[in-house]
C-alpha cells in the first residue's frame, strides 16, 4: 500500500520525474536503477538494489553446503571454469 500518492508526468523524451516527496522517502538518489513491469494501464517500477554482504554470505554458505553434499571440491569449480573457458 502506497504511504502517499502524487502525480508527474512523461516528457516528451519517455522520462518521468519520481516526484521528491517519494524519493525522500524511499531514499533515492541519482543513478538508482530499476525494473520496469506493466500490465495494461499499469506501470510499476521496482528498485534493483545490490545483496547485502549477509545475503551474499548465506547463498555462498548454502552453495558450499549443496556442493559438499553432492561431492563436489574447490579444484572441480576450477576445471569447470577452466573447460568452458576453452583452457583444459
């Protein structure tokens, strides 16, 4: 649910200005990058933001965890990489 609305409009060039009010809130500065989804007359712009280093931490964790229990060592990822980069 939306904490407040307001409206803006699209320029001639396809830009539309995320009004101050909202980038304030949702701390937006210049350079933030999103998606963009639509479904009809309905436009919705999500933030892509960078994982956390927690989150990085957690997958990396649970790879190692996936990997270990299929029997899989450091020096397979490495001929792995080794193949597809076309250096066996």
């Amino acid at each position: 649910m939306a904490d407040a609305l307001a409206t803006t409009r699209l320029s001639s060039k396809g830009q539309v200005v995320i009004p101050e009010v909202a980038r304030r809130q949702m701390g937006l500065a210049t350079g933030a990058r999103f998606v963009v989804m639509w479904h009809g007359d309905v436009v919705m712009l999500k933030v892509i933001s960078p994982p956390s280093r927690q989150e990085v931490g957690e997958l990396l964790k649970s790879l190692e965890r996936k990997a270990k229990a299929a029997g899989r060592t450091r020096r397979d990822v490495a001929k792995v990489i080794a193949e597809v980069r076309g250096k066996k």
